[in-house]
C-alpha cells in the first residue's frame, strides 16, 4: 500500500489572516473609489463655478461696453439736481464682507425673463446676503428715475460670492475705489477702465479678474 499524502488543509488561523487580508485590500479600493468619486465631483463643482465666473464678467462686459454718460453742462435740472446719465462706483458692508457697488447707466437693456424693448437703463451690479451667504445680482431698470430697491426681485448672477470688488482706473492710471462721473472730485470724467475681481466657491476659491476698457457714449452725439 502507498502511505498516506502529507497534503493538509488550512487551520483556522490561516483562514482568519486571509479574511483579514481580503478585507484590508477591500477596504483600501474603497478608500480609492470614494476618493476618485469626491474628486470628481470636486471637478464638476469646480467647473461649474468657473463657468459661472465667466458668466458673470461677461454680462457686466457687455453692459459696459454700451456705457451711456453726459457732461454736466448739458444736462438740464429739473426736480433732482442729480445727473441720472452717470458712473458711479461705491464700497459698503455686507455680510461682515466689504463689496462693491458699481451703477450706470447702459444702451444695452436686456433684463432677464423679459422682452426687451429700446432705451437707456440703469445697470446695477450689487451684493446681498441671504441665509448667510451673499449673492450677486444684476438689476437692469429702463424707468429709473424713481430710488432704487434692492429688494424689488432683482435677478441673481451668482450665489456663494466670496469677493466682488471693482476699481475704476482714472486717466493717470490710478485704481479709485470710488467715483462718481459727475463730482469735480473725479474731474465729471467717464473712467478710462474698469477692473473687476469675482471670486466664489464652496470648498476652494475661485477667482476671476477682468479689465474692461470703456468706450463711453456721451449723449452730445447722439
């Protein structure tokens, strides 16, 4: 007869390590799927908010480009000694944040979810703070004579900003935090440029800077 094999099984112990082994490998693909996962939602978000970035400076491109001033010496005052056909550009507290306030008046009269129709509006680009995070709207006003409500449902550029900071470049070429087209104080002069600085993001801030050469329409040659 032929003895008997010296072949065994696997004891206990052995059995155990493999499960735990298995496990380990298994818990660390996890660990890389959830991580490639987060990551690419990261990417999506992060996309998202670039997109809304750009968006955003767009429009206020746009509006600027058709920017519509006059001189103080042919405006003639009726009721209000204040010239409506300006720029002007103003810093204030929202949210504990420190944002810009920037107001002019536009060719380009394009409000949002309505038909658009011919005229010079008032374009306001400012900041509100809702639920504790701040939001940027655009307000487009065709009869803009009456004060202007920031609370009258103005659309939203963009939820989630972080910074909102604009400057106004002078013919010199210094940076103004404020101004006003129609003040000695600026000379009643139309800006030469207008730089923007956008910034959102939910996790990480993403900013986006943009210089706006203006090409300003005085109502003398209209």
């Amino acid at each position: 007869m032929r003895a008997a094999s010296d072949q065994r099984g696997f004891t206990l112990m052995e059995i155990l390590i493999a499960i735990t082994i298995m496990g380990l490998v298994m818990a660390s693909i996890g660990t890389a799927f959830s991580q490639l996962s987060r990551g690419a939602k990261a990417l999506e978000s992060g996309g998202k908010e670039s997109i809304a970035l750009g968006d955003a400076l767009r429009w206020l491109g746009r509006d600027l480009e058709a920017l519509y001033v006059e001189r103080i010496p042919l405006y003639t005052t009726g009721e209000s000694n204040e010239d409506p056909y300006r720029i002007t550009l103003s810093q204030e507290r929202v949210g504990g944040a420190s944002v810009s306030l920037l107001r002019f008046t536009s060719l380009d009269h394009l409000p949002f979810g309505e038909a658009a129709s011919q005229g010079v509006a008032e374009i306001v680009y400012f900041v509100t703070e809702v639920d504790g995070a701040l939001w940027l709207h655009r307000s487009d006003r065709l009869f803009f004579h009456d004060p202007f409500d920031r609370d009258a449902g103005h659309p939203v550029m963009m939820k989630g900003v972080r910074a909102f900071q604009v400057v106004c470049i002078d013919a010199d070429g210094n940076e103004q935090e404020r101004w006003d087209s129609d003040s000695d104080t600026y000379g009643q002069a139309t800006p030469v440029a207008v730089k923007v600085r956008l910034s959102t993001g939910s996790r990480t801030e993403r900013s986006m800077e943009a210089l706006f050469i203006l090409r300003s329409v005085r109502k003398e040659i209209l």
